[in-house]
C-alpha cells in the first residue's frame, strides 16, 4: 500500500501535469534533458493532490505558491 501512495500515484500525477503542459507547448519536452529539468522542477516547486489530501491542506497553510488540484 506504501509503494502505492508514494510512488504509483505520484507518478500519475507528475504524468497528469506534463500532458496539460504538453499542450500548451508540444515541443517542450521533445529532448531528454528538458523532460528532466521539467520533472524535478515540478517535484520540487509544485504541490500536485487532491483537496481532501492532508499535503495538500499543508502546502495551502504553508503558503506554498504552486497548487494544483485533481
């Protein structure tokens, strides 16, 4: 259930925002590198969950400038 939480449904999730990203720009992540960049970027600066989530509710206290909501 731990490798469901943590790895399946991040991933759905960062693969969800990249595909809304692809079509505001469908040659951005043509090269490897600027997939890549684009990943980590995400992961690092980008709160990506349901409302009802409990990191959610967190990064919304914390302030945390880049939400987006599923």
């Amino acid at each position: 259930m731990d490798l469901l939480k943590k790895v399946v449904s991040a991933a759905v999730r960062m693969s969800l925002k990249l595909h809304q990203d692809h079509f505001m720009c469908p040659d951005e992540y043509d090269d490897h590198a600027a997939l890549y960049d684009a990943i980590t970027y995400n992961d690092k600066h980008l709160v990506i969950s349901h409302e009802g989530d409990p990191a959610w509710r967190s990064a919304v206290l914390a302030g945390t400038p880049a939400l987006l909501a599923l």
